[in-house]
C-alpha cells in the first residue's frame, strides 16, 4: 500500500513552471495516505490529475494509462510532469508493482494503442485476447471502461482512476462502488486512487478524501466537497437554484476565458 506522497524539495529545479507552478502542487509537502482508497476532490485545473499522472509514472505506468506491461505513452505534453515525477518520494509498505492506471479522458487514444499493436505481426496472441476478445473500440466508453476495471482491477495493485465518472452513468458509478468493495475484500493489498466530481464515488465509505481547493493539497470530510454540496441544492431545490443562478448571472468562467 502507498503511505506517503512527499516532494523531495531539494530536486525541485523551478519552482515557476508547470507542474511546480500548480497551487497545490507547490504547497504539498508530505500526504500520509492512511485508507485503501483515497479520493481527490476539487475544482478543474488545481492539479489533481498532475499528481495522480506523476504517482502513475513514479510507479511505472504509462502517461495515458494501463500497467507496466502495457504503457501507453504517445501524447505530447506528458513528459512536462517528469521534474515532478523525479521530485516524488513515494514508500511503500509493500511495492509490487502490480496495478492499474485507467484515465477516462484518454481511454481512446490507448484503446487506438492497442488495436495499432494487434495490426502488426506477431507470435504473441493479440492484446484484445486479453480484453474480451474484441477490440475495445467496438465497445461504447462506458463498456470499455467497465471492461477494463473488470479485467484489470481484480487483483492485489495500486489502482489510479482519473475521473472514472466521465466514462460512467450514476448506475455505473454504484457498479464501480460494488466493485471496490469486492476487490478490497478479496484483496488485501489492493488499493484505489481516485480522481473524481462525482458526489457518488466521493461517498464510497471510509475513504480518505483530499480536496486541492484553496492552493493546498488538505483532507476532507464527504459532507465538506463541493461537488456534494452544489448536487444537493441542485436537487433539493432545482427551481430556486437556477432561478438564483440565471438571474443573477453568476460568472462561471474566468476572467481569463474573455
Ligand atoms: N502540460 C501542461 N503544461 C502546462 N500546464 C499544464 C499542463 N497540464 C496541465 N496544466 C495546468 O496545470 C493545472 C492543473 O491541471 P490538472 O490537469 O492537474 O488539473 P485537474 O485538477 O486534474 O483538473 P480537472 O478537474 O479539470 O481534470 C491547470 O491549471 C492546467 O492548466
Ligand atoms: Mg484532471
């Protein structure tokens, strides 16, 4: 299980530039992780993607998702969290690396990986043996994600999921909660870290949640996220919310969108 997350401040080369530059990212100092599964919680853009990215890296997954046997590392932009990833300090009370990294976000791109890998030549059976027996692009997002948690995440791991949520119905999330469950019953060195805005996957019970807000990585109680509390009034109340909300034209974008 992964215990503590700690920059190495020392190996930080510019505290100016991505991911450095990150709020939260430059605040962190030491995370003590002390639950099986532990969730990140915030707004878009605090960083929680960039540390789960460099937690994948540090441990030997590829940038865009999937194990040590299987990386998936084309994208142009994801070697800038490098300076970030020589900068962790990651312990471990066992590390096997065995696990998981499953982006929703990038899921296209290394199922497109895969099928380009079954188009060459090979002795080995082709990777989709391995997921079903079909390419996963015959799938719709929501089943190859399904698939993929199905297949991949049933063993002892450091499993990372970054927004599981946007591949998932509400339904599919209760199905990823049962899931967990399972895994962390049958497995004793299984463990989740999860990037999510979902008020669903924020209540899975007893899990450590670390919101990003406010320009530091902090823990959190469920009732405390934001995502809960903007869904609540929402639904408790959905004509007065929006009512408030168009009316009174709350700005919902940065001033550096205009
Ligand atoms: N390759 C990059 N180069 C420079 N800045 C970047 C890069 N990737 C991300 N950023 C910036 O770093 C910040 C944190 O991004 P990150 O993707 O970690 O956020 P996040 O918390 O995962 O957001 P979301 O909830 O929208 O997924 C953002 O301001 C983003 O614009
Ligand atoms: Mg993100």
């Amino acid at each position: 299980m992964l215990k503590t997350i700690k920059i190495l401040r020392e190996r930080v080369e510019d505290w100016n530039a991505y991911p450095f530059s990150v709020p939260a990212i430059q605040s962190l100092d030491e995370l003590n992780l002390c639950s099986r599964v532990c969730l990140f919680a915030g707004e878009n853009g605090t960083g929680k993607s960039t540390l789960l990215e460099a937690i994948g890296a540090h441990y030997g997954f590829g940038r865009e998702g999937g194990n040590r046997n299987f990386r998936n590392d084309c994208t142009r932009s994801n070697h800038s969290i490098d300076a970030l990833v020589r900068a962790l300090r990651l312990s471990f009370d066992m590390r096997t690396g065995a696990g998981y990294f499953l982006r929703a976000e990038s899921l296209f791109n290394t199922v497109s990986y895969m099928d380009s890998l079954d188009e060459e030549p090979a002795f080995a059976p082709p990777i989709s043996a391995f997921y079903g027996g079909r390419s996963l692009h015959t799938r719709s997002h929501g089943e190859t994600f399904l698939t993929l948690l199905d297949l991949k995440f049933r063993r002892n791991g450091l499993f990372l999921l970054d927004e599981p949520e946007a591949a998932l119905s509400p339904q599919r999330q209760l199905s990823l909660l049962v899931l967990i469950h399972d895994v962390l019953q049958k497995y004793r060195n299984a463990q989740f870290i999860i990037s999510t805005h979902s008020p669903i996957i924020l209540g899975y019970p007893q899990a450590q949640l670390f919101s990003f807000d406010d320009e530091s990585i902090h823990e959190i109680h469920y009732q405390e996220t934001t995502s809960l509390q903007i869904v609540r009034q929402f639904v408790n109340d959905r004509e007065k919310f929006l009512e408030e909300l168009l009316t009174e034209n709350l700005p919902l974008f940065d001033d550096q969108n205009e």
